[in-house]
C-alpha cells in the first residue's frame, strides 16, 4: 500500500507532485506530504488526512524546487497522524526518504542505532530506515561521488523486508535515490525530467516512456539522466517501454463516483475482455497468452485458482463454471492460506493467480509459492506492467482499464468471464460438442446488452436501500455458482457502507444463521430460476415466517417469486453458468446507493486501500 512519487526536471516540484499523488490515492489515504530541495535546504510538509488537507497546508506553505518527493500513505507501523507521516528524515534533518513496504527488522535496526546515539520522533519502521541511511551517508567520506547513493545501498543491505523508496538529501541537491525491493517503483522519463512513482498513473500526463525496477534494483537520478546499480550486481539493464495510458480513464466525466462509473463501465469491460478471444468458426476460445500447447492444455487434470478478496470470489464462480463445463477438477484457496501451507499439488496441476492489481503481496506470495514447488502458475490480471504479471509463466489479462474505487466491481465481471472463456478452451479440448460450444459463445455475447438491462434498474435498487437504511445488519445467500456472488454481495456492502454483512451457502441458514434472523435484518436471495430454485424458495419462506425481510434477484418473468420475497430486482434469464456475471450487478448497485444513501465516502471507505502490498 502507499503511493511514491518523486521527480527532477526543470519545473516546479510540488503541482506535478500533488497531481500524481492524487492518481495514487487509492493506495493509501490516511495521512501524505512532500519534500523538496531548492537552495535552501530541504522542506517538507506532511499532514495527517486525505490529500486536500495538504494541498490546504501547502496553500499556506508552498514549496518551490524542481526536485522533490511526495507520499501517501496506509498505515502500517504507527497511528495515521502528522509526525508518522512520511517523508521521514534522518537524525540531521538533511535527508528524507518516502518509502512503501514493511521493514521487518526495524526493531533490532533501531536498537542499535539507539545504542549509537540516535533518537526517534515517530513510531514508523520508515524513520528507522531514513536514521540508517542518513547513518551510512555521514559515515562517508564527504567528497565520497555517489555518497547518496551508496548510503542507501549500504542501508538496504541491512534490512530485510520490502521497499519501493526514493531519497534525497540536501548536500547532494542534485539527485535522487530510488531503490526497490517487493513493492512497485515505476521510472518516467521525460525530456530533460525523470519520474519514480509506484504506478504509471502518476506519470501517465507526462511521459509515456516508462522503465518498470526489478527487485534489489537501485536508480540514481540526477540532471543528465539516470543510472542503474543493482544489489545483487545483476548487469541487466532496465526494459523501457511505451505505455498506452489515457489519463482520461482514471476521470470521473459526469460520474459522481468512480464506483457507479465502474459498474456502468461492465458493458465495454467485459466486451474488452472477451474481444479477440473467440473462435467462432471451431466454437472454442482461443487465449494465446497462456503459453501452453494444446498438449499441456490436455494434460492438466487439476486447477488451483488463488487469490483475494472479490479476486476469491471471482475464482469460486470461476471453480462452478470450469468444473460444470470442462469437468476438471477444482479448488480454490486464500492466496494468503495457500502461501503458508504444504499443499500436495502434483505436475499435472495448474496453479492460477487473480488479481486486479497484479501487486497484492498474498497472491505475489502463493504464486512464488507455487512455482517454488515446481508448477506452471497462470495470471488473471488487470495491471499489464505489474509484479504478478511478469513473474507468472503465460496469463490472460482483463483489460478493463484503471479501476479506481477501492471496491472492485468492473474487475470481477471481467475475471469471472475469463473464467467461462478458459472453461470452453478446456471443455472444448475434452468432450464438450461444437453446438455446445457455439451456445456458450452466443450467452457470452449475450451478455452486454443484459447487463445494460440490469443498469436500467438501479434507480429501482436506490429505492430498495433508501427502505433499508436503518439495517445494522445483512445476510446474503446464495447457492452452487450463486455462492461467490452472496460473499461478494456481502463484501461489497461491509467494505464502503460499514454495515455488517454476511454471506453463506443459503442451505448454511439453518444450521445457525437464522438465530440473526429478525425483522430489522435484510436477507438478500441469489434465486435465478435455475436447478436450486425450490429449495431457495423454502428457505426464503423460512426467513420471512420469521419476519425478516426478504430481498431477491430473480430471473425476469418469474411470477412465483412475488410470493418468496419483499422486494425483487430481476436479472435477464440466462445459462446457468453466466448468471454469476449478471447477478453480482444489482449487489454492485445495492451496496452503491446504501453507501450513498449513508453518506459514506464510497470510493475511499476507511482503513482500506486499493493495493494490498503488506502481508
Ligand atoms: O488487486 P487484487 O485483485 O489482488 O485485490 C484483491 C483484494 O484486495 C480486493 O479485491 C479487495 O477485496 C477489494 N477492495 C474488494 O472490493
């Protein structure tokens, strides 16, 4: 978590600054600041609260400079507060570092430069590291060329944990030290100015020309260009490339939210994912990006998919969908489970990691996890430069451009039809027929214009959360492929409208969750008419024969469903298998206009972030 930016060129510092920290913002918003370097030493201001509240600071206090570094943050070691926020300097005040990651030996580090003297102001591991660097950089001879840059090395060679950083320090006015182990540092490069931040975002209006660091790499930039070291004397040197970034995608246009934006984006998301990945002619997909040959795609006899958060949800619809399709087995894991246990995976299994952000440190770990042990690791991902894409063996990417609100929506769509297109390669390589395979791709195709269907009903759904503002509590169900999406439905809710929410197998209620049933607690029924759908409605009759109101997404034209539930919004009917992808929409909206309704701070709720970067 935390976004970094830092740059050096010939313009001012601080409104390209605050500009990319506010692209960053979904990293980490509790507490940002900035520090530059002009001739009159290093100044800095940091404050506690959302990027406004420095740009208030900074109105009253600007700081000119064309060298500087920013940060926001999501705090790990230390209350969100001014003192802990970064950048952090060292004991003389002369350097300062913005830094995202853990560093896990900070406590012996800062029992020993203690020992040494040195006194801490906050109760960041940051600070530690910046006391460590300034230490390294005092210790040097002071006519030392690369004094900073050595410094910081000598430092990290003492730390264990992660880091993307950037340092810089007022006798070395000229230059700035990026380093990066674990966490994302991105370089720009600009004529005549040079960008580090953790995401192409943050430099996207400026260059296009960008050089992704690879761990233990360090890059030191200074007026002429830059130069890279590496602490593992790896003599590769950095891959540039050209990125295809439209700063206008990560704009609000006339959404008052990023969230209802991305919901209605589901339309052209999902079009994204699919297009080019059908073979009509043979009735099959075809996902090029895999790296196997038809031969290994006919060899895999069990799939592990891994992941987090709406990335698990999407891999449980993903099990129902390859297993009722392709009939091979599956299993799906917390990424953050999987990394730490011993799972007896043979060479026939393949392991797959989803992730929006191809940067959440549990799924980078089960996925090094998994190819430490020998296996094939695919990727389902958004982010085309991140961590998880270049360290897995082949993938699909999602290609449903930047998602900005902290709760995935358009993401899950996009994984969940990846899912049905890897479902039909592998269903169509075993035994599912051509017609088949050809119903598959018209329900598929199906599905934009349905979920635009879906859209249309979201004033209705406003109404459905005004009539339940009041409720401290709900419960989602929903059974077989339905399952993920009643965890989803209930993560979505909790996540940006603090209420709490639960989701179960919906046969689970009686086996102890009804004893939450009461006429204050909505319970929301994934019932598509489909094999289930008696069996929903009984247990929908149990809820409401004890008062708790009962809210259902059911299958357009269903009339039974008036007499099971309070409140209905429909779904277009549809193939058991892509109801999932329509389903989650009304529970994408729900959550939307409650968080609304509540007044809640819908694309930043509290205490998260968008990119989980700590274990
Ligand atoms: O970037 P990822 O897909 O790996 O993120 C995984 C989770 O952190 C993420 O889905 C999280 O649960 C969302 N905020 C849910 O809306």
């Amino acid at each position: 978590m935390c976004g970094i930016v830092a740059y050096l060129g010939d313009k001012e510092a601080e409104p390209l600054l605050l500009e990319g920290l506010r692209r960053l913002e979904y990293r980490g918003y509790d507490s940002s600041g900035i520090a530059v370097l002009n001739g009159g030493g290093l100044e800095l201001v940091k404050k506690v609260g959302r990027i406004q509240q420095l740009e208030r600071a900074l109105a009253s206090h600007p700081l000119h400079g064309s060298l500087g570094i920013s940060h926001t943050r999501w705090a790990t070691h230390g209350k969100a507060t001014d003192i802990n926020a970064h950048p952090h300097t060292d004991a003389s005040g002369k350097l300062a570092i913005v830094h995202n990651g853990v560093i896990e030996n900070y406590g012996v580090l800062k029992k020993k430069l203690a020992e040494k003297g040195y006194s801490f102001r906050t109760e960041t591991d940051t600070e530690v590291l910046a006391v460590l660097i300034g230490f390294h950089f005092d210790t040097l001879d002071t006519e030392t060329e690369n004094r900073l840059e050595m410094a910081v090395m000598e430092a990290l060679r003492e730390i264990t944990g992660t880091y993307g950083l950037v340092a810089i320090h007022q006798d070395q006015p000229g230059i700035m030290v990026g380093a990066r182990r674990g966490s994302p540092l991105v370089l720009g490069i600009g004529p005549h100015e040079h960008f580090l931040a953790s995401d192409v975002s943050a430099v996207a209006a400026h260059t296009q020309t960008v050089a992704h660091l690879r761990d233990f790499d360090v890059v030191t930039i200074d007026r002429n260009g830059y130069r890279l070291k590496s602490l593992t004397h790896n003599k590769a040197g950095l891959e540039i490339s050209r990125i295809d970034y439209q700063a206008a995608d990560t704009e609000l246009g006339d959404f008052p939210h990023f969230m209802l934006k991305e919901i209605f984006e589901q339309t052209i998301s999902i079009q994204n994912a699919v297009r080019g990945r059908l073979n009509i002619e043979e009735s099959t997909a075809q996902l090029g990006g895999l790296n196997l040959t038809p031969q290994e795609i006919r060899e895999i006899d069990r799939i592990v998919i891994t992941g987090c958060g709406t990335a698990m949800h999407s891999g449980m619809v993903g099990e129902y969908i390859i297993e009722s399709l392709a009939h091979v087995p599956v299993e799906v894991e917390w990424a953050s489970e999987f990394r730490l246990r011993n799972s007896p995976l043979d060479r026939r299994t393949l392991v797959i990691a989803v992730s929006q952000s191809g940067e959440t440190e549990d799924t980078l770990g089960a996925l090094r996890e998994a190819r430490r042990k020998g296996h094939r690791v695919l990727g389902i991902c958004n982010n085309v430069a991140s961590t998880l894409a270049r360290e897995t063996d082949g993938g699909v990417y999602m290609y449903a451009g930047p998602e900005v609100s902290v709760a995935a929506t358009k993401s899950f769509t996009s994984q969940a039809v990846i899912f049905l297109l890897l479902a039909l390669l592998l269903g169509r390589m075993r035994f599912l027929s051509g017609t088949q395979g050809k119903e598959i791709i018209q329900a598929i195709e199906a599905l934009p214009d349905q979920i635009t269907q879906i859209l249309k009903q979201s004033a209705h759904i406003r109404s459905i959360a005004e009539k339940y503002r009041k409720a401290d509590s709900m419960l989602f169900f929903g059974r077989q492929m339905q399952y993920g999406i009643a965890l989803e439905g209930a993560l979505k809710m909790k996540e940006i409208t603090y209420i709490h929410a639960e989701g179960h197998p919906t046969a689970e209620l009686k086996h102890g969750i009804i004893a939450l049933v009461d006429e204050d607690t909505p319970s929301v029924f994934l019932c598509p008419r489909d094999g289930a759908y008696d069996k929903n409605s009984n247990n929908m009759q149990q809820v409401r024969a004890r008062k708790g109101p009962v809210i259902a997404v059911a299958t357009e034209g269903d009339e039974e469903i008036h007499q099971h539930a309070d409140d209905i919004i429909c779904i277009p009917a549809a193939p058991e298998y892509v109801t999932p992808i329509l389903s989650v929409i009304p529970l994408q909206l729900f959550a939307y206009h409650m968080a609304v309704i509540l007044g809640r701070d819908v694309d930043k709720p509290r205490n998260l972030a968008k990119s989980v970067t700590v274990p």
